[in-house]
C-alpha cells in the first residue's frame, strides 16, 4: 500500500521544495524503500513545454516524452527514479480533463464545479501516479500556501488525507526564516503565519522544514514548534549550502528519514550513505582545476541549462576535476573575439536551443574548438550549429543554414542543411513535429561515441523539431565529417564526430537528462576526461 508524503511551501516561492523532496527520496531509497515522485504546478499551461526558460528554468524532457518541471530531473538525480508524463500535473491539464469530459456528457447534466469535480480529479491524479505501487510517493506542490491558484490542490491534498488511515499520509511544509533587516536573530513570524494559512486551509503539518541561511539556535527551534503544534524535533533546519547534493545528509542528521518512516509505518533500517557521500565530497573540493565553457543564449537565469550543469559535475567529480563551468552569451561571442574569449577553457560546450539569435555566435565558438583542437560537445542545437559551421568552412558552403533560421533573415531555404523532416524522413519545409523523449540510436563500432558509452545501441532523450537534412550527409562525410550515431529505424543523423585525435562529438539528443551522481552520463565523462587530457588551455 503505497504512503503518501505531501510538501508545501510557505513565505517565498523558489524555497527549494524540489530539491529537499528529492533529498528525501534519496533518503528513502538508499534505505530500499520504492519511490517515486508527483509534482503539481498550478499554472494554466498544459505543460512546461511552450515556457520561457528565462521564467521557469529548464525544461526537463522524461523517457515517455513529456515535457516537464525541471524538479522532475531532480527527483531522477536524488533518488534514481525514471519519471513520467503522470509525475508533473498542472492546473491546465486538470481543468482540461474536466472540461473534456463535461463536452462528452459524463457529469450527467450536473453543474461542474471546482469542489467536487476539479478537486476529485486531482485526487486522480494523485492516485494515477501512485499506479505502479512506490512504497512512498512524494506529492510536491508548487508556489506558495495562500496562492489563489493553489486553493484546489490544498483541497484535493485535505480530502486526499483524510481517506487514509493516520500512518498513510504525512504533510512536510518548508518555509523561509528571513534574517532581520538589522542583522542579528533570523525571524520566525513569517512561518508562523504561514503554518497559520495552511491551518485555516484545514490542514496540519507533521514537520516543519526551515530555510534560512544559517542553522537556527534551539530558542528558534522551540518558538516554531510551539506556534505550528509540534514537536521540537519535527522542526528540521534545511540551511543554505553550497552543493544541494548536501541536502540529503544534513536531513539524515537531524533524523527526518528516521523520523518520516516511523511516522509512516514503514520498516526499514539505515541504508548505506557512503556512495552519496562520496559523491558529495569529490563534487565539493576534486583535484586538478577544468575550466569548461557553455556558450548558451539564456544565460542569465542560472536554471536555464540545469541538468547541463548537472551532468557535468557528476562527470568532474567522478574524474576528480574542480570543475569551473562559465556561460558565455553566445550574443558576446557574435561581438568579441572568440580566441581572446575563450582562450582560459579546457572545453567547449553549445547545448540545445531555439531561433536564430545567437546562432553565429554559437558557430564562431565552435569554429574555434574546431580548428584549434579544443575538446567540443554539441548538444543537440549544438550538433545543428556545428553542421551549418562545418558546411560553410570547410564543405565551401557560405550561404549554409538551418531551416530554422529562414524567417529571421533573407535566407534561401534550399541552403537548409537543417531541415524539417515529414513521417517518411523527406526534407520539406512543411509540417515536423517535435521528435521527443528516448530514442534509439546505432553507434559505429569503434567510433568516439560507441567507445565512450561502451555499447553499439543506445537510447537517449530528444526535444527537436528539425534534423540533418539526410540530402546533405554525404557531402559532410566526403569532407571529414563522421556520422558515427543514427536513428535505427530513418537512418537520421544523431552524432557527429570529427576524425583524428580531437575529441569533437554532437550528438542530436539531450544525455545531461540521464546523468546521475553515482552514475556520470557516459559521453560527459569522456569530454571531461578529454578536457583534462588537454592540459592547460590556449594561451594560458
Ligand atoms: N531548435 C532546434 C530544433 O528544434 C534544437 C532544439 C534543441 O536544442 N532542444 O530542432
């Protein structure tokens, strides 16, 4: 029978309620328990897909294709979890399958309504994401307690809780504890009231979990746990640290995990932590320096490329690298210099994007890597950008460019070396659809790829519209490209490799989805390994 294990947050939104419900799903599972993961965010879009990563962040891409919150990819990283469609809910999807089926004629002529027909179908939807039985599903609201738009979950969550019997269900609520604007004392009232709005809502916390900068001192402990009718030891610190990885045991020391199973009637003994912390330790201090360069265009929101920034430290930390990652506005890179830019990096990294801003930048970087050998991965409008690069200096092919660019300027679309694609996989300047979620792709033996992943057949995540026109392929190839990586079924290009000693690999999927802490996404470890081989960078 699967537990449930609700979480809201209070005060301020962006608390870090994905992260700390991860952490506890790291908790759980490294002590055997099955879980899994629901995340609602009450927002009218259906889903995260057609969001401004500048508003939201990344976007995070599951096996089956959906395109979700990005702390979905937290809960894949803590706790190992492969995520779904039924895993992140909006509002948009809710009131989209109410309003489908009072046109079908379901509600029998009765008056639709928030309570009861919104808020049962949200409890559905709990239940749905419970359907392969996890020992503990964790249910992790957006935004803040008090929020219009959240009324029906809280609802859904009051009901939800209680049909289940007293060990089947537990509400963990974080809220922030602000520092005086005077210095000294960090302030409990804020909290307060929010424990308050959750109690008028009819609910009743089990912990209360605590931001702050700083740990609190017992007076504080004490004063929260008498105004939110708990324990003192359910009152759990969750201070600012440098490494969210950290989370996880900073809880376990406090006896969350503990505490949360006991509460939740669940057997389980102390699980092995060494792994993780492990982990956390090479992630925090590793060894040789590795100065690695992102040349993106949402570079200002530091979520944008999350899982990117991810990967790529699971892959530093097991190679024993300090990792600096710096974000290059590929727009600078349009201006500047590039040798003089990105002379102090071991490494190049252009990852996925949309349009056409940006986009010479993003070649002239990889025009750079290229032709002075600095190790490169492209990641999937990386592959693209550095086809258009290859085509125009070294295939001759000036007026090269991706079909994707073709409204920004006067460009002529029989120059689309990136093209959209109909069901057959014929270039056409109609229809494509977004090709999204894992897909197969069949490496040449003995190629950089298939050396890196150690397998001939792999699967990974994709969010793409177009693809390599397959009219041009044979060009790139009698120039020096390799096409190490292809779609079995279409023959689509998915990676690209450049013969010879440098490590130059793109690939038409997102693997940053897939990487794990404990387990380093297979072509990161190779570019951070080729990164360190490299030694010290241009002109350093
Ligand atoms: N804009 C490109 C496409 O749609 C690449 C997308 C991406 O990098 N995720 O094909």
């Amino acid at each position: 029978m699967t537990k449930f294990v609700f979480i809201t947050g209070g005060v301020v939104s962006s608390l870090g309620k994905g992260v700390v419900s991860a952490s506890l799903g790291q908790l759980l599972s490294s002590r055997g328990i099955g879980v899994s993961f629901l995340k609602f965010d009450p927002y009218l879009n259906r889903d995260a897909g057609t969001m401004n990563p500048y508003q939201h962040g990344e976007v995070f891409v599951t096996e089956d294709g959906a395109e979700t919150d990005l702390d979905l990819g937290h809960y894949e990283r803590f706790a190992g979890a492969t995520l779904g469609r039924r895993n992140n809910v909006t509002t948009g999807q809710i009131y989209g399958e109410v309003l489908d089926r009072e046109r079908r004629g379901c509600y029998g002529g009765e008056t639709v309504q928030v309570i009861p027909h919104v808020v049962d179908t949200i409890k559905a939807a709990i239940l749905r994401a419970a359907e392969d039985g996890p020992d503990v599903l964790f249910v992790e609201l957006g935004g803040t307690i008090g929020d219009i738009e959240g009324m029906p979950f809280i609802e859904a969550i009051r009901q939800f809780m209680l049909d289940r019997p007293k060990d089947g269900s537990v509400l963990l609520h974080l809220a922030l504890l602000p520092g005086s604007p005077a210095g000294g004392e960090i302030k409990t009232k804020p909290a307060q009231h929010s424990a308050q709005k959750l109690r008028e809502c009819g609910l009743h916390m089990d912990f209360l979990l605590c931001r702050s900068e700083r740990p609190m001192s017992c007076g504080v402990r004490e004063k929260l746990a008498l105004y939110s009718n708990l324990r003192a030891d359910r009152v759990i610190d969750v201070p600012d640290v440098r490494l969210i990885y950290e989370i996880p045991d900073r809880l376990h020391r406090q006896g969350l995990d503990d505490m949360l199973c006991r509460r939740l009637g669940l057997e389980s003994a102390d699980g092995d932590r060494e792994p993780w912390r492990s982990f956390v330790a090479a992630a925090g201090n590793g060894g040789v320096p590795l100065r690695i360069a992102a040349v993106g265009k949402y570079t200002g929101m530091a979520d944008s490329y999350k899982s990117l920034g991810e990967a790529l430290l699971h892959a530093a930390a097991a190679k024993n690298a300090k990792l600096r990652l710096d974000w290059i506005g590929a727009e600078d890179l349009e201006a500047g210099d590039p040798a003089a830019i990105l002379a102090p990096y071991s490494g190049v990294i252009v990852p996925g994007g949309f349009g056409y801003r940006g986009a010479s930048g993003k070649m002239r970087a990889i025009r750079w890597a290229r032709e002075g050998g600095t190790p490169f991965l492209g990641l999937c409008y990386g592959l693209q950008c550095a086809v258009v690069e290859f085509a125009r200096n070294v295939c001759g092919e000036a007026d090269a460019v991706s079909a994707e660019w073709l409204d920004a300027a006067p460009f002529d679309a029989a120059n689309s070396w990136i093209t959209l694609l109909d069901n057959q996989g014929k270039a056409t300047p109609l229809g494509g659809t977004l090709r999204l979620g894992a897909q197969p792709c069949a490496l040449e033996p003995g190629s950089r790829a298939a050396k890196a992943y150690g397998a001939e057949a792999v699967s990974e995540r994709h969010r793409h519209r177009y693809e390599v026109n397959p009219e041009k392929t044979a060009l790139l190839e009698e120039r020096g490209m390799r096409i190490t990586g292809r779609h079995p079924p279409s023959g689509l290009v998915e990676i690209i490799e450049l013969p010879g000693d440098q490590w130059f690999v793109a690939t038409q999927a997102h693997p940053e989805f897939k990487s794990r802490p404990l387990a380093p996404h297979p072509l990161f470890l190779a570019f951070v390994e080729a990164a360190l081989a490299q030694g010290a960078p241009r002109g350093a």
